[in-house]
C-alpha cells in the first residue's frame, strides 16, 4: 500500500485563464477526517471533481493510491455531490439495489440499518421526502460502502442543525477507518469536533495543512477562529 492516499503536485485547473486551483502541492494519509475548509470560490468542488476523474488537470500530477483518477481509483471512491443525483421516481429499495449493483463493497445490511434508524420505509419515494432526509439517505447509501477515499463535498450545506448532527455522527461512525474522509465546507464550527486534519484553500492554493491538534497547541484557538482570521484578514 502507497504511504499516502491523495498525491498532488503542481496540480492546476484553468477555466478559460482562471485558475480554479493553482499549482497545488497536497498529500494526505490513510486513517484520517479531513476538512476541505475555504470559502465560496477556493476551489473546493473543483479538487473533489478532479479526484473523482470528473474534471482533468490543466497542469501538474494528482494520483489516489499511486494511480492517477481513472477506472483504476473509481472502485476506491465513495462521492457525495453537492447535490442529489437520484431521480424522484426511485423508491429507497431501488436505492438500495443500485448501489449492491454497481459497487462489490457495499454492505446492503448497514445501508438498510440506517436507513430504518431514520423511519423511512423501503418503499417510500425520493419524491416524498424533505431535503434533509434525502440528504440523510444519500449519506447512509454513501457511508454504507468500505471505500478507502470518502469525497463529501458540502454535506451539512442546507440542512438543520439536528440534521448536521444525524450527518456528522453518521460519518464519525460509519467510514472505513483504514481509509480516509476527505469532507467540503465553510461550516466550520459545526465540523470541527469529527476533524483529525484540515487543509485550508483559499483563491485554488493550499494557504495550511495541519492536524487540528497543531493548531489548537501552536495557535491557543480553535480552527474555526483561525479560518475567520486568516479569510477576514485575506478579504
């Protein structure tokens, strides 16, 4: 096994002349919960996408496990848009039976546990629920795979505070703990207690990557006061 999960140099993505990340130099373990921390425009999305092999580097290298994104990695990845990507016709079954289809590391078991914990029927329709529970769903469909690169881009975005709750425990308690969380947000004091590490982005660069223990010692405050003081001073 590669020493590190996520290996980037250089790595840059241009849309037309605007970088949207900018000669990102980035390696990240296995075992960890990471937080993709930056404000709206860092470039966030951008670094899931390409991880994912949705976008393609303009320049530079990125590799997951040694290879670069591609047929090789999609088997290692479980992704969480930043939206729902499930039709509305589809009931919670068919939900089900599409994961155990497309992915050999799905455990139809736990997805169904979770999903009964959160009292939804089988048969309900995506069409019937509220925003939060399809995002709740979708987290439990996601989590239910042991996937060693968890791409969570944004999930506490939009939802109540009791859902972010249901959310961050169903993530502290449901990845592979050999791989590895990498988790989008601006929310930051709502994430902070499941963190181990978080890379800061700002303007597509890479402006700190440290473990949330660091900061808390070198810094004397939590990682959200440093994010509000690096991104007011930065404006």
């Amino acid at each position: 096994m590669n020493q590190e999960l996520i290996m980037a140099q250089g790595l840059t993505k241009l849309y037309g002349a605007k970088p949207a990340l900018s000669q990102m130099d980035l390696s990240v373990g296995y075992g960890r919960i990471v937080g993709l921390l930056g404000p709206n425009g860092s470039g966030k999305t951008t670094f899931i996408k390409l991880l994912c092999g949705l976008l393609s580097p303009t320049a530079g290298t990125l590799q997951i496990q040694g290879h670069e994104p591609g047929i090789k990695t999609k088997s290692l990845i479980s992704y969480l848009p930043d939206r729902m990507y499930f039709a509305d016709w589809m009931k919670v079954a068919d939900l089900t039976d599409f994961f155990a289809d497309f992915y050999a590391d799905f455990d139809r078991t736990k997805a169904r546990e979770m999903i009964s914990a959160l009292g939804i029927q089988s048969n309900e329709r995506i069409k019937t629920m509220s925003k939060g529970t399809k995002e709740k769903v979708q987290l439990a469909l996601i989590m239910s795979r042991k996937a060693q690169l968890y791409l969570l881009d944004e999930p506490i975005g939009g939802v109540d505070p009791a859902a972010r709750d249901f959310i961050l425990n169903t993530i502290l308690t449901n990845y592979n703990e050999d791989g590895t969380v990498l988790l989008s947000t601006h929310l930051i004091s709502d994430i902070e207690r499941i963190l181990d590490e978080v890379i800061f982005l700002q303007n597509g660069k890479v402006v700190r990557h440290d473990t949330v223990d660091n900061i808390r010692e070198q810094e004397g405050k939590s990682v959200d006061q440093l994010f509000r003081e690096i991104f007011t001073y930065s404006n």
